[in-house]
C-alpha cells in the first residue's frame, strides 16, 4: 500500500542536507508551510539557498530561519517590506545572498522547472538592470529576455487537506506558489491540515495530484 | 490661482476611464484607492497577483482571514463568482496579455512611456520588484498614477528616467495631481488639465515637450 503520510514532522525534513536549495511556498504569511520551518531549523540544516517570493515577514517562518543564519542565498522577488528587518540586516551585513527576480519571471521559472522546459523568452524586465547579462531576442517584433528554470531538491509547501498518496487541495490565496514549486522540487513535502482518506477528496477538485508530492505531514498533532 | 487634484480625486478620475467587465489589476498605494471609486452596478473584475480574480473590498474587522490577502498581504474579500489560482496562472493573466488595465504608481515617466517605478537606485536601497515588470509589460493598457512633481519641485514627468527602468514604452496614460495625459506616438499629449491651469503653466513644470488637447 502506498502511504506518503508521514508520522511526524521531524521525520518529513530529516533528509534536508546542509546546501540543499529548498523552495519554500507562500506569499507573505499565506500559505507559509511554518511548521515544516520550525521542524528544519530543529533539523539543522545550513548553507541553504531558498526560493520562495519574500524574504520573511515578522520574526516566525522564513524570517525565523533566516534569523538564525541558515540561509546563503535567497531567490525572491520581494525582499524589502515593512517587516524584513531579519533578512535586512544580514544583507546589509553581507551575510546573505539575494538574486532578485520579476515576480512572474519568479514563478515561471518554478513552473518550467516543473514540465521540464531549459528556459524561455519572456518579455518581462528586457532592458532593465534585471536583465543585465542575459540572452535576448526579437520574436515578432517585440523583445524577450531568456530565462532559466529553477529546480530544487525540497519544497516545503502548505495545503489545506491531503490523502496518503500525496493528492492535494489548498485555501483561498494560500495556494499561490505551492502548485508550481511542487512540480519543481525532487521532494515535495506537504505541510497539511488534514490528512484524509483515499477517494475523499473530490477528483474534480484536486489541484496539485499526487505524482508531484512525495510526503504529506499533518501541520499540529 | 490654479489647484490641484488631489489623491482621492485622481482616483475618482483613473475609475471614470474603467469600463465594465474590465479586468484589472491595482497596485499597491495610490492605486489601490481607484477601486473605492468604481460604482457597485459597474461589474469590474480586480485581479491580485497572489492568485485572485474577483477581489472585493476589505472585510469588516473580526471577518480577517490570513488566507485570503491582497497584493500589499492586507486582508481582503472575494466577491461572488470569484476564482482563486496559482501563481504561474496568475502571472500568465499579465504576461499573456489577458488583463485590459493596470494601474500603477511610479517615480518617473518618460514621454515615451518608459516607467520607473521599484527602485531608486540608491546605494544603500535593498531592490525588491514584485510583480511591477510583469504588470508593466502584460496589461494592454497600463495607466500611472502619480505626483506630477516630486517634493523638492522637480517633474517626474521626463525625457529620459534616471531612476532604473520597470519597462520600455509600457504607459499609456498618466494621471497626476496637475494632468491626465496619454502616451502617443507623437509624444505625450494634453488630455485634460487641474482647473484654471494653462497648458503654458503645465509645460513650465514638466521636463518633456507636451502637446495640445485635441478639442
């Protein structure tokens, strides 16, 4: 019987090496797999490089794990925000890497990661310093920038309710980046808060399918 | 003695030029303030770029849900018949061409419709872009909402941006605090002005050749 359910959520990131780039989902707070966070900075591991849109937000999740200095690199397309003061001052100290990209670039080259595409041409950021050093071309009169997937060894993704053969839904705004940065990552782990039986989940409805998560977790015992 | 429109009253314009069953997506700051100004029988879809096409007004306090945010992560609601999606859908909307109108705020503009909008360039700024490049280049019409003159008196409307570029000839209509002006070909023309300023006293505070109103 396959059962991609795991017991615990110390057990889910286990396996999370020093230097692995681990996408983690969310748009601000929402849909931040915080408690698969909290068990990775339990689990230790350092040097990471992190995908994920921000830059931590307040003192808990992302900001949390770049408080304690387990970040190298962070690929997002929004560091700066009212509340980023950890992330802040580590890059003012030189301490952290940002490669910064177009929000939508951000995303598509999570997505083309996903379906296996080597890059593409995208309009978005051609003759701006975000596009400095990159290929270019004309297509029908207009100009592209050429961008390159971006893979991962781990997603850390959260959805509202899962079944043991990784089959996920997900809550209102929530689900943003979770989708993408499972089909991206070799090991995509579920942060949920329900784990139900085989067949519950309406197949109509199911957004991401299980072929793309290799482990769900509940979020709270 | 001319005067100025003021922040709500640009708003008030920019939502006169949003027609129904537009889709749309506001920016952050001033535009967010264009959606107080669409009348309710007017069926407007406002995207955000988090995932939502459908988005309603701020819900009533108590009613916040974290899963449910805007652009700026503010608490918002969704309207009957909304959607919610991922976010290569979400940028696809832009990208692809699929949004009429955005409306964006901006440091400066050039009279060719170049945008300036997510950095100073200064040396000391952390940058942070967003989805602005995105926006900027997606929507078929991308409207600017703006100051016409910074706070020490230098126009923002300009030849040539000096802050980095957001996008290359994207805008296709500005509206400031003095002016509602289109990006043409031509240049950048006249459309209305603040009442009891002349097209002299405007071009006196903008760095770019302007052209006359079509009657």
């Amino acid at each position: 019987m396959i059962d991609k359910t795991c017991a615990s959520l110390e057990r889910a990131v286990a396996d999370i090496h020093d230097g692995a780039t681990v996408m983690i989902g969310g748009f601000g707070n929402a849909g931040m797999p915080s408690a698969l966070i909290d068990a990775l900075i339990a689990h230790g591991a350092r040097e990471l490089t992190i995908v994920n849109n921000n830059a931590g937000n307040g003192d808990t999740g992302l900001a949390a794990l770049i408080k304690e200095k387990r970040v190298r690199k962070i690929v997002c397309s929004f560091p700066r925000q009212a509340d980023s003061w950890h992330f802040d001052a580590l890059y003012r100290a030189g301490d952290i890497e940002l490669e910064l990209t177009p929000q939508g670039n951000l995303a598509e080259r999570i997505r083309a990661a996903g379906a296996g595409i080597g890059g593409f041409f995208t309009p978005t950021g051609y003759g701006t310093l975000l596009a400095e050093g990159k290929e270019t071309r004309v297509i029908d009169g207009r100009h592209y920038v050429f961008e390159t997937p971006i893979h991962a060894d781990f997603a850390l993704i959260k959805a509202l309710r899962g079944d043991r053969w990784g089959n996920l839904v997900y809550r209102k705004t929530a689900r943003n980046f979770g989708p993408i940065m499972a089909m991206a990552a070799q090991t995509t782990i579920a942060q949920v808060v329900e784990i139900v039986p085989l067949g519950e989940l309406d197949p109509e409805a199911i957004v991401t399918p299980g072929i793309f998560v290799q482990r769900v977790v509940k979020e709270a015992a | 003695m001319s005067t100025r429109y003021t922040r709500d009253q640009m708003a008030q314009r920019v939502a006169q030029d949003i027609p129904e069953g537009a889709y749309v997506n506001l920016g952050i700051g001033l535009p967010t303030k264009v959606a107080n100004y669409l009348p309710p029988e007017r069926e407007v879809f406002l995207h955000s770029e988090n995932g939502l096409l459908g988005m309603g007004p701020a819900p009533a306090p108590g009613e916040e849900d974290e899963d449910l945010i805007n652009a700026g992560k503010q608490p918002v609601t969704l309207l009957t018949g909304g959607a919610y999606f991922h976010h290569a859908d979400s940028f696809a909307m832009m990208r692809g061409g699929h949004l009429d109108i955005c409306v964006l705020g901006a440091f400066q503009v050039s009279h060719a419709g170049d945008l300036a909008n997510w950095h100073t360039g200064a040396p000391d700024a952390i940058p942070a872009v967003g989805g602005a490049m995105d926006l900027a280049i997606g929507a078929k019409q991308v409207f600017v909402m703006m100051e016409h003159q910074t706070k020490t008196g230098e126009s923002k409307v300009v030849e040539r941006c000096t802050y980095p570029l957001t996008g290359i000839g994207c805008v296709s209509r500005l509206y400031t605090d003095l002016a509602v002006l289109d990006v043409t070909p031509a240049g950048l023309r006249v459309r209305e002005m603040a009442p009891g300023l002349t097209l002299a006293d405007l071009q006196a505070v903008t760095a770019a050749p302007l052209l006359p109103p079509i009657d």
